[in-house]
C-alpha cells in the first residue's frame, strides 16, 4: 500500500512484547498500518515467543544476540516511520532510535509503560551529580560505537518521560502517574487494558502453552523478586513461612528469571510452596485465574488487573532491610493494589 503507516516497537522484555502486542491490536488494527515489533534477544529471554504469521498486520523481528548499534542502524534504514514506540527510556539506544526517526521522517516518538517505573518516585541524593555522569557516559557509548549526531542527549534516568522529544506517554494508570516530579511535558495517551479476548490473541505469540496452574480458583499467587541482602531474603522467608500457617494452602510462586538456585532451595523448604517452571509472562497466569489472591513486594506483574482477584504488595516488611534502592524510591500504589505488612491482612474476594 502507497500510504502504509509503519510504526515500530522495541521491547526488551516480554512485558514490552505484550504491551506492543496489545497498543497494536487496539489502536492500529486496521490495514492503513504496519506494526513491527522488534525483539531484542539476550540469554533466556523470550525463548516461548514466536512469529505464528497470522494474516493480520503484525510483524516480528528478532535480533538474537545483536549489537544494539547494529539494530540501532537496521532500523533507521526505514523510508517511514508513522509512530516509535519504545519502553526503556533510559536506553542511549532507544532515544537515539526515536531523535534520529523524528528529524528523518517526523515520526510520533511514544514512550510505553517500562513495567512499574513510570509509577515509581524516586528520591534520589545527587540527582544532578548522577545526570552528570549518566549524560557523559551514555554520548560517550553513542561516539563509541559510531552513531554521531550533534546532540547531546540529556540523561535523567530518575525521572519519567522527562526527554524533550518525546510527543507521548503511553500508561495503563494515567492517574498515578506524578506528571509535575517526572518533568513531563508530552501528551499522556491511555492503553487499553488486557482483556479475556486480548490475552487470547496474545497467546498466540507463545509456543507450547501448557495448563498453566493446577488450580484456577481460590488460589495464593506469589511473584517474587529478586532480593540483593540477606536481611531482605530474610523477610521474605519469614513472611512466606507465616502465609503458610495463615492459610495452609498452596502458594503458587512464579520465580523472577534471575532468582538464584540458592533461594530457589530455600523457597522448597517451606511448606505447601510450589515452584512455577515456566517462562511464560505473568500476565498470562494472572488473567487464567479467579476469585483468587495476587501479592508481591512491588512486582510490575501486578499491574496487570483481574477483577475477580485481589491483590496486595507487602512492599512495607522490606523497608529498612538495607536495600537503598527501595529506602530512597517511593511507590505510587496502584488502586487495585493494597500494601499490608502481615499475611493476616490478605483475604479472598467474597469472604
């Protein structure tokens, strides 16, 4: 078609893969549009996603194991480019990607949610030391790599949407997004939410979808994350061990991908604990299940929203751990979400 609009996404995590999955198949489903997706590739990521080919105007690309400045050049080979969309605004990358597009074709530059971070205040000490040196670092990576342009991209990594050339964010909770602290300027677009229909089509992207749980209803559903002392390993052992004496059924626990065998181990030891082997998305189990409980420290698994569920961070028990990351960033809960600092204060929907 003459007047094809390509728009083109990157995700760097299967998060972004669905998030691009469903933008397309909500807002640029019909044929005057072509959306190619690119994957960037790396270790055990995406390994169940594939290309199915559907006659429909979605496209895959796959860069396994890539250099970015390869990809970066492959894309920006386009004649068109109608929307960017891209998830990790603090990818040198991306925002090369996006400033290259926009002054070549006059692209739309949108950025999607990156999991929980457009939710996240983070207090950071230093801010303006810390985008001193992330700025010099990541232009130095751009002239390392030989992508030279005369700008200098700016790198306010502790804050959201903050880049001048960004013409859209895209949210699934515009309303706990702090447009005033992440120095926002762009449009704020709202992404339709998951639905029965949506996953449906989405799993069609994913190899060798099993029977996802054992149970489906009136479950305890745990997304870990990956803890970095000893002392938040700790609490979390201690909070999953008093769950168990709480509500003596099984916990289902999916593992974040970089949870050591060590704690892996330790997960076994407590009873009625089931590990979940699968590397398929979150967001797939949590719209599988009903009148069940969804809970984690802060995963961004849990913005994905089932109305027959309830769901809870227990964010707070991990305060004052040691973890600097989580003392000095505070998290704009979701309204879905409740914090709780005990297994006593979950319950079951209807009960």
């Amino acid at each position: 078609m003459k007047n094809l609009k390509i728009n083109i996404f990157i995700a760097h995590t299967e998060y972004h893969f669905i998030q691009s999955l469903n933008i397309a198949m909500s807002y640029f489903k019909d044929g005057q549009y072509e959306n190619q997706i690119h994957i960037t590739k790396k270790d055990n990521r995406f390994e169940n996603v594939i290309d199915p080919k559907l006659n429909n105007n979605i496209k895959i690309t796959f860069h396994i194991e890539r250099n970015q400045s390869e990809i970066v050049q492959q894309i920006l080979k386009l004649k068109n480019c109608h929307r960017l969309f891209f998830f990790q605004e603090n990818s040198i990358y991306n925002r090369y990607i996006a400033y290259s597009l926009k002054k070549k074709h006059n692209t739309i530059v949108c950025l999607g949610p990156d999991g929980y971070k457009p939710y996240a205040i983070y207090n950071k000490k230093h801010e303006t030391l810390s985008m001193i040196k992330d700025t010099f670092l990541d232009n130095f990576e751009l002239y390392r790599n030989n992508l030279i342009t005369n700008k200098i991209f700016k790198s306010e990594n502790y804050r959201y949407g903050s880049t001048g050339f960004i013409d859209e964010v895209w949210l699934s909770e515009i309303s706990s997004f702090d447009v005033v602290h992440n120095k926002t300027k762009s449009k704020i677009k709202q992404i339709k939410p998951f639905t029965v229909k949506s996953i449906t089509a989405i799993k069609l992207y994913f190899e060798k979808i099993p029977i996802l749980l054992k149970a489906k209803t009136k479950i305890i559903l745990y997304f870990n994350q990956v803890y970095w002392t000893d002392e938040l390993i700790n609490k979390e052992m201690e909070f999953l061990n008093n769950l168990n004496l709480h509500f003596n059924k099984i916990i289902y626990l999916k593992p974040h991908p970089a949870t050591p065998i060590e704690t892996i181990i330790k997960y076994k030891k407590i009873p009625n604990i089931e590990i979940v082997v699968s590397k398929l998305p979150a967001e797939l189990f949590i719209l599988d299940i009903k009148d069940s409980i969804i809970f984690s420290g802060w995963s961004t698994a849990l913005i994905t929203y089932n109305s027959t569920c309830n769901y809870y961070f227990n964010l707070p028990i991990y305060k004052n751990c040691g973890g600097k990351a989580i003392d000095q960033s505070k998290l704009t809960v979701l309204s879905h979400i409740k914090l709780i600092n005990k297994p006593s204060e979950m319950e079951f929907p209807n009960e």
